[in-house]
C-alpha cells in the first residue's frame, strides 16, 4: 500500500526557510514520480514542483517559486524534499506531496489529477 507522510511544515517569518519532507512508503522512488502541492485558504490547489529519477534527476516549478526552493530525491530513504527559502507570505498555506506510479519527463508538472496517492499534508505559515 502506498502511503505518503509529509512533515516540516511550522510558522516562519518573511525571508525565512523551511525544509518540507515527504517520506514514500510502499513503492520505490526510482519508479515514480513525487509532486508537491499547495493550497491557500479559499483558493485552488496549484502545484509547486515535482521530481522524477530516472537516468537524471527531472524537476521543474511552478513561476512563483523559481529560484526559491528546491525539490530532491533521496533513494536510501525513499524521501522527497522540498527545499523553501526566501519565503513569502503568499506562500502561506497546506502543502501536500503525491505520487503516482509512472516516471515524468518534460518542462511542466503533471496536474493534480495524475497522482492517485496523497499525503495528510502539512501547514507553512509564512508571518511576521
């Protein structure tokens, strides 16, 4: 059974960074593909990154956070990480990561509607 478990998320002041976790359980990361998640209160859920290995590590982002975080892939723990610095207020909301049994390859994100597995999801809070 897939199963996905985020953890990092907390309250953090402008400027400041956060380390998301997303441990995968039940399916090996060399053989998926891992995206990350956001929604604010009252908006839609957008896509921030995602990850797939395959014979190099393909990622890619969502514009508003080019340059600002950071999605990776650790095979020895089957984790997925998203790196977020220089945060934002408007980066405040649930993140959630998901996975799906297929390896991407191209310059946008699979939407939401691609992956079967979610996470719980956990808060980034971004204020002063």
């Amino acid at each position: 059974q897939v199963q996905l478990v985020e953890s990092g998320g907390g309250l953090v002041q402008p400027g400041g960074s956060l380390r998301l976790s997303c441990a995968v359980s039940g399916i090996t990361l060399n053989y998926i593909t891992v995206g990350w998640f956001r929604q604010a209160p009252g908006a839609a859920r957008e896509s921030v990154s995602c990850f797939s290995q395959r014979r190099y590590n393909n990622t890619a982002y969502a514009e508003s956070v080019k340059g600002r975080f950071t999605i990776s892939g650790d095979s020895a723990t089957n984790t997925v990480y998203l790196q977020m610095d220089s945060l934002k207020s408007e980066d405040t909301g649930v993140y959630y990561c998901a996975t799906e049994n297929f390896r991407w390859s191209g310059s946008r994100c699979p939407p939401g509607n691609d992956y079967g597995f979610w996470g719980q999801g956990t808060q980034v809070t971004v204020s002063s």
